[in-house]
C-alpha cells in the first residue's frame, strides 16, 4: 500500500494544476470537440509514466541483484538478471508505445496534409494544445 501513496501524491500534485487551469476549455480534433481538461489529464499521465517506468525498473533491478549478491548464490544471480533483463523489455515497450503512436498517425495524417489530426495527436501525447484550443 505504501508503494501506490507516493504515485497518488505524484498524480494529485500533476492534476491540481490543470484542473483549476482549464475546465470548460475544448479542443477541436477533425470535427469533434474534447475537453482540453481531457487532454491535459492524458498529456500528465504520459510524462507520469515517462519518468516513473527507469526509476521503478533501477531501484528493482538493484534490489533483486543486491538480493542475490548477498546469497552468493550463483543461481539467484543468474535469475536476478534475467528478471531485471525482462524489466528493462518491459520498459523498453513503455517507450516505443509513445513512439509507435507517433509515427503511426504521422503516417496516416501527414503533417502537410491534415494538420488537425497531427494536432490532435501532439496535444494528447506532448501537451501542445494552442494550436487546436478553442
């Protein structure tokens, strides 16, 4: 339970701020309008999981090969690598979702073409919402 205090601290100081900063501003995505509170609120949870996914997969790492070092145990330390191999797998998948997401729209709405779904993407993904803001 401790674990998740500090992510709910982290997510209430991050979601203070865009709540009081825009609640009935919209976005205009195609022909659509979104909630820029929407937008933010994803734009957070992003950068949330950007900085989150190294420091959580470093401090297991360490713990899990501090772990085995201290059981010399060469099995144990065979082990604690691999599961610290996959962590960084994992996290390595964390970023190319954020990346994938990019070029995929990049290729489907090129940004000289339709610039409103490019816009749209960035200001989900990056928080560059100005140029779509209503």
């Amino acid at each position: 339970m401790k674990k998740y205090g500090l992510i709910l601290f982290l997510g209430m100081f991050f979601t203070i701020d865009i709540v009081s900063a825009a609640s009935y501003e919209k976005i205009v995505c195609g022909t659509t309008d979104i909630p820029y509170i929407a937008a933010q609120i994803t734009s957070t949870v992003i950068d949330i999981l950007k900085i989150i996914t190294p420091v959580i997969i470093i401090v297991l790492g360490m713990i899990d090969l501090l772990k085995a070092v201290m059981a010399q145990k060469e099995d144990d330390i065979k082990k604690g690598q691999q599961t610290f191999i996959k962590r960084l797998v994992v996290g390595i998948s964390v970023f190319l979702v954020f990346f994938l997401v990019e070029i995929i729209i990049g290729f489907v709405a090129p940004q000289n073409t339709n610039r409103s779904m490019w816009q749209c993407v960035d200001c989900f993904v990056n928080g560059n919402c100005s140029a779509i803001r209503k």
